[in-house]
C-alpha cells in the first residue's frame, strides 16, 4: 500500500486528516521515514483490551483496565516481557517458523534490539546507533507525526533469514569474506542526504542476515556493520506470542508474518516505539519462504500480494475514533478496504485490512472470531502458530 492509498484508507469515513498527502511526503527525507510517516496517520487500527474477550458483534466482553494512562512500555520486547531468551551453543531452527533464534546484542557503537517482527522465513529487530535518533523513537501520543530527526536521523534494522530463504546470489554487490564469513557489501542509493548502506553476510551454513542502514554516509560506515558478523549469535528459540487469537479465516489463507508489541512487517519496525500491541499478515497463495532478498513488501511496507492484516492498537494512536453515540459493541464501521471494531470501553481497536482484497462481509466474519488476551500483559498471549491458525 503506497503513500496516497494509506492516506485515503485511513480518513475514509473518519476525522478530517491531520496532514495532507503533501504534508506527509514533505516530512519525510527518506523513502522509508515516508513509509512510516503515512503509516502512522492510516493506522486506523481497533485495539481491544481484555482477557481472552470476544469480539462478536453484540457482546460486551469482559475488560481489564490497567491503571489510567498506562500502557505497556514502548520499548518491552518479546523476551523482556516473557521468558529471557538464552545463550545457545549452535543454531536450532525448529519446524516452527514464528520462533525467536537471537536476541539484542551490542557491536561498537551499533546495538541490535530483540526482534520485534517474524516471519515464515525471517525475523527482524530494530537497529540503533550512538547518537542518532531512530526510526522507531515513540510519537507524542497527542500527534500523529513523528519527530524529526533532522541531521542525526536513522532508519536501520537487522533481518536473520532461516536456512535457505535467502538468495545471496541476487544480492548483488562487493563480496569479501568477513571473519571467516561470506559476506556481501552494498552502498546506495541516496534519499536527499542519506545513504543506504547494507551488509549481508552467511552466519551459519546456508543462513543469512541483512543489515541495512538509512544515515548520512559519515554517520555509518561500512566497517561499523562489519562488526555485526561477530554479534550475532543463537539464542535458545522462543516461541513468537500475539495479543490475540483467530476463529475464522477465509479459505486458503494462512498466516504469513507477525509482529509482537508492533504490527507486521517493516511497518511495525518502523513503529516500534508507537505502543502498539500486534498484527499479523495473511496470505492467499503462501508466500514464498526461499529466493528472497528483502522481507515481505519490501522497504516500502507494500501489502504482499493476496494478503490481508489484521492489527490491534491503543485507541488514542489510531485515526478512528468512535462517533457521538456510537457505541464500540456496535456493527464493526467498514469502508475503503478495512473493517474497524472496539472493546466496550472503547480504549482498544481491532482492525482488519484487506485494501479491497476481501470483500467487507468476510473482514466483519474474521473480526467477530477474533478473541483477545489481556493486551496489557504479553504472558498471556498465546504462541502465534497456534493462536493464528482458524478452526
């Protein structure tokens, strides 16, 4: 979903948009930050809060409120927040894809955070760097923009592909060999004063990790992302959690890739300080789990072909907002390609997405099965390949 279409998305049958298309673009001094930028205005997500309270139309649900204004930390990873990921002695890739493998680790002046993202064939964490401001530093809960970081602004995230998945042969660039590692350099192109730099190297047999950065060329150098070869190392896998549970899905169609304490993709990357609490992307045919070079959607967060997502936020981070006399147990609001819902207190919002993939009776059927976990407490969350799969 591209800029203009997330900007109609998300003021389709809602308040007046905050920016405008313009705006959006204007703010942004990469692709990826006008990615994020335009995301963070169409997010007209329905979050629910709950333990394990139903959706379906017409029923209150139970809620549990944590204490006024708080939320669960903006920075709360997987692991922090459940079981601490481990040191593990070699790599164990288990049959089932929505695993953790590493953990956050430090490498000079570049820190990799827990991975925040999962898919059937990667995992992807958010990469900061010593004085820089990030792409996922949290918004003013009162604004719909991000900050700007002006000259000491990065966009930057590490993705550790399974066995397999990627195609180092597409990936083309300087080879050289890194501490005993295949490796492959790429420089460019340029968005205004920013360079991207990437490095992917193979970390263990037939497995592969990119890191990619977003800063002005004396801010990250190659060499910095040379020292993430020696970083990276396996954790004992733990299994990927989500605030929520599906009880329909339409037919054929199978969960791609979620997020935890984010949305899917490199959207919820993008996002990750934003407080949101989850997602996942469905797709109708699967999605290839071998010869890629970039996660799904690719840097601009494009909806993958056939899919569909499912995301759950705050209510006060989202666009739409319930109307005068509107009350959030009522009939799911649909219009432009998504399907909105809320808790009864109306203090969470579930949406589901489709951009007119699936026609709105099918989006209002998925949002009536869907069971939350109390979104303020991820112990509660069920494992996501169990919690996704319908039936």
């Amino acid at each position: 979903m591209h800029v203009h279409e997330l900007v109609e998305t998300a003021t389709s049958d809602a308040p007046p948009p905050r920016y405008t298309v313009d705006d959006i673009v204007a703010a942004g001094r990469t692709v990826q930050r006008r990615r994020r930028t335009a995301w963070t205005v169409a997010s007209a997500a329905v979050a629910v809060t709950g333990v394990v309270a139903a959706i379906g139309i017409g029923l209150p649900g139970t809620v549990a409120r944590p204490p006024a204004g708080e939320l669960p930390a903006a920075d709360a990873s997987p692991a922090a927040t459940a079981s601490p990921l481990a040191p593990a002695a070699s790599w164990d890739f288990p049959a089932d894809p929505f695993t953790y493998v590493f953990q956050r680790f430090d490498a000079g002046k570049l820190h990799v955070q827990d991975p925040i993202v999962v898919s059937r064939a990667y995992q992807i964490a958010a990469l900061h760097i010593d004085g820089l401001v990030t792409n996922d530093h949290a918004v003013d809960a009162a604004t719909v923009m991000r900050p700007y970081a002006g000259d000491r602004g990065l966009y930057a995230y590490l993705t550790v592909y399974r066995p397999g998945a990627f195609d180092a042969h597409r990936f083309a660039g300087n080879r050289l060999a890194i501490d005993g590692h295949q490796a492959v350099e790429q420089e460019g192109p340029s968005y205004g004063e920013n360079l991207r730099r990437a490095l992917a190297w193979e970390y263990t047999d037939n497995a592969w990790a990119v890191a990619e950065t977003f800063a002005e060329p004396s801010q990250v150098s190659a060499a910095d992302l040379r020292g993430l070869v020696g970083g990276l190392r396996p954790s004992v896998p733990t299994p990927a959690r989500v605030p929520f549970s599906v009880g329909y899905l339409p037919a054929g169609y199978h969960a791609a890739e979620i997020g935890q304490h984010a949305f899917a993709s490199l959207n919820g990357v993008a996002s990750a300080g934003d407080g949101n609490y989850g997602g996942a992307i469905f797709a109708a045919p699967a999605l290839p789990t071998t010869g890629l070079t970039e996660p799904y959607g690719g840097p601009e967060g494009d909806d993958p072909p056939g899919s569909f997502q499912i995301l759950v936020l705050p209510s006060n981070r989202s666009n739409q907002s319930l109307r005068d006399g509107e009350q959030p147990h009522s009939q799911p609001r649909c219009g432009n390609g998504f399907c909105t819902a809320w808790t009864s207190d109306g203090r969470t919002t579930i949406q589901v997405a489709s951009g007119g993939r699936l026609p709105d009776a099918e989006m209002v059927k998925i949002l009536n099965g869907i069971k939350l976990a109390d979104v303020t407490d991820d112990r509660t969350w069920p494992p996501a390949t169990t919690a996704l799969r319908a039936g």
